[in-house]
C-alpha cells in the first residue's frame, strides 16, 4: 500500500468538497435546523388541551349541614392545572363540539356523583374522548384522572377529615375512589395503535419514497444531457416540468398503491371511509411529492445533495405536520411553518377519512390547499429552471 496515492487520493475528495460551498452549507445548516426543532418540540411548553365540561353534580349535604359539591372542585383543579383551557357545556353539545374540533375531550360529572361519594366511597366519571389521536387521549384520560384525584384530597384536607358522617375516603387504596370511564367518538377498542399511527405513517412513506425517486431520476436525467438538448427544442420550460411529471408520476402512483395496498390488505389496518377517497389523498400528495422532487432536484449537482435534501425538506415536516404532535398542541411560533407543509394537510385528510370515515364535502379543504401546493412548487420549478439555464 502506497501512502502517498491514499494522501493525494483524499486530499482531492477534501478539495472538491471545499469548493462545493452549497455542499458545506448543507453539511453545516442541515444538522443545526434538524436538532433546533427537535429541541423546540421537546423543551417548549404544550398548549392547553380544550376540554369541556358537562357539570351536573346535584352537591351532597352533609351531617353538618355543609353541602359540598365535589364537580365544582374537579372542575376548577381541571382549570388550575395548566393542561386545560376549561369550556362549560351542556350534555346536548357533547358530540357536536368534539366533531367541529373546537375541544378533544369533554368530562361529564353526574347528578349524583357527591353522593355516589360520600356514600359508596366510590363515584365514575365519564369521559367522552374525540379519540382520532390516541397519544392525545391517554394524556387526557391521566390528565382527569389526576385532577380529580388532587380536587378530591384538597376538599378532605380543607374539611381536615374524611367525608364526615362516612368512613374516611379511602386515597391511596388499591380501588382509586375515582374511575374515570372513557368512550370515544371516533375509533375505539376495535383499532389498535397500528391503526390511529397508519395515516401518518402512509402519508410520510409515500412523501418520502416518491421525493426520492424524483429527486435521482430528473438528477440523473440532467447529469446526462438530456435537459440541455430538450431546451434546445421548442418545448418550452413548463411543458419540459409537466412531462417529467407525468413520466415519474407514474411510477409514483405505482408505488403509493403498493403502499395502500399493503396497508390494507396485508397489514389489516382499519379504516372507516371510502378505500377510493384514500387512494385519491394520496395520489394529491404523490404529486405533491413529484413536484417538490423536481424543484429540489434543480438545486442539486449530485446524488450526495440530493441526500441531504432529505433532513431540509421531509425531516421538519414529519416533526411538524402533526405525525408525533398535534398541530394545535405546538408552541405558537412553531403553527406557521406547520401550516406551511403539505403534509399536514395530508395527514388531516387521511386521519379524516380512516379514523373518522369523513367524505369528500368534509376533506375537500384539505385536498384543494394540497392541489395548491401542487401547483405553486410546479409554477416555481419552471421559473428556476429558467433562471438556471440563463
């Protein structure tokens, strides 16, 4: 072995690279945004969960001829805690309010649940779940359950004494004095986490994968010659984008129905709406993934940045189009860029369709800001092609 060729072979690797300021850029930037985000995401404080609240506790008189009302202090712990923004509502509204968005869970505390009390030692707490998230349902379902728990033993210590006139509550004890019972608008106990994780898992594969095939494909396509001798031909730049799409969108179609195929059919997911409707989403979103492929791929000169395009453009949007945090829940200065993503859009409409078996009138907003998306990074990828060629 020859050092000096092993020398003069890295050194001109080193150089080459060097030279390559986008490369550097992109060695130096890329890591920075991806562990800025995910500090953001994991440090920052979540936004109160809208939880709404149907208090019918009749109270309970006690022998003293103190009448306690122990929905009132559940309620009130809920709003102290900082997890919730508390809304009142009425039994009438439940369903109403959890299908419109406007809260994600809603406590229901019974007439009798003071009496239940003080003379059971034990009361249930129903609990109505929008159930689309499960993350986010298990975190309400311990939420409640702890605030009821801490209002409980404030009003024991406030009375310095058990429920008087009744064997003191029984805290701590292997039976909790306090059941919540959950139920769930959407979902429930026939989908398991496979099911609630699909839709996010789907959109972000068919991104990823079809982002990839474009990104080498038009890389390569350019690397041979072949665009410098189309822009000789009277087609002009827009016509050149439309036609590379339509020939990899193809092969994009081809592998987002591999992936809902398999979804479906192999892996049993369930799903509530429309097998067509779902297949539609995702063939929006392929486009969407052919077009941002394309317009990246402009900005390439090898295959290595066509890698590192990966964590710039479809790592932040898997943080940040809701696949492991509500939208909703994120730090406000984040929802922008969240916003900003077509996979969010993507995720809400096939959560939509498999979880909540929504239709066509219900996820149209969804799909026309994707068609949107489509469009624009199409319109962009013409005008920097130009812009390169010039």
């Amino acid at each position: 072995m020859n050092a000096r060729r092993v020398w003069i072979l890295g050194r001109r690797i080193i150089q080459q690279i060097v030279r390559d300021r986008r490369m550097i850029a992109l060695l130096v930037f890329i890591p920075i945004l991806v562990l800025t985000l995910g500090a953001l995401l994991f440090r920052a404080k979540p936004a109160a969960i809208p939880l709404g609240v149907v208090n019918e506790d009749q109270g309970q008189s006690l022998p003293s001829g103190i009448k306690i009302s122990l929905g009132a202090y559940v309620t009130q712990e809920l709003g102290r805690s900082g997890t919730f923004a508390v809304t009142p509502l009425s039994r009438e509204e439940v369903d109403a309010r959890l299908r419109d968005g406007t809260v994600q869970g809603v406590l229901i505390i019974p007439e009798s649940f003071s009496a239940d009390l003080h003379q059971k030692q034990q009361a249930t707490l129903p609990l109505r779940l929008e159930g689309s998230n499960p993350t986010r349902s298990m975190q309400i379902a311990a939420r409640v359950s702890e605030a009821a728990m801490k209002a409980l033993a404030g009003l024991v210590t406030s009375l310095g004494m058990g429920t008087p006139g009744a064997p003191p509550v029984p805290l701590g004890a292997g039976k909790l004095p306090v059941a919540i019972e959950p139920s769930f608008l959407y979902g429930g106990a026939k989908f398991d986490t496979m099911d609630y994780i699909a839709p996010v898992y789907v959109a972000f594969l068919v991104m990823f994968f079809v982002f990839v095939l474009t990104c080498v494909s038009f890389l390569r396509e350019r690397s041979l010659g072949t665009m410098e001798r189309l822009l000789a031909t009277p087609a002009n730049r827009l016509e050149i984008v439309l036609g590379y799409m339509m020939g990899l969108g193809l092969f994009a179609l081809i592998q987002a129905t591999v992936i809902i195929s398999f979804t479906v059919w192999i892996l049993k997911i369930h799903y509530l709406g429309s097998l067509v409707l779902l297949f539609l989403v995702v063939v929006v979103l392929a486009v969407v993934a052919v077009s941002t492929g394309i317009l990246a791929s402009t900005f390439a000169r090898n295959e290595f940045q066509v890698v590192q395009f990966i964590p710039l453009l479809i790592v932040p949007q898997g943080l940040l189009s809701g696949t492991f945090w509500a939208v909703e829940e994120m730090p406000a200065y984040l929802r922008p860029f969240a916003y900003a993503m077509p996979l969010t859009y993507a995720n809400r409409a096939l959560r939509d369709v498999m979880l909540k078996g929504w239709g066509l009138t219900q996820i149209w907003p969804n799909l026309l800001i994707l068609l949107g998306f489509a469009v624009s990074i199409i319109a962009l990828g013409a005008l920097v092609m130009r812009r390169e060629v010039a």
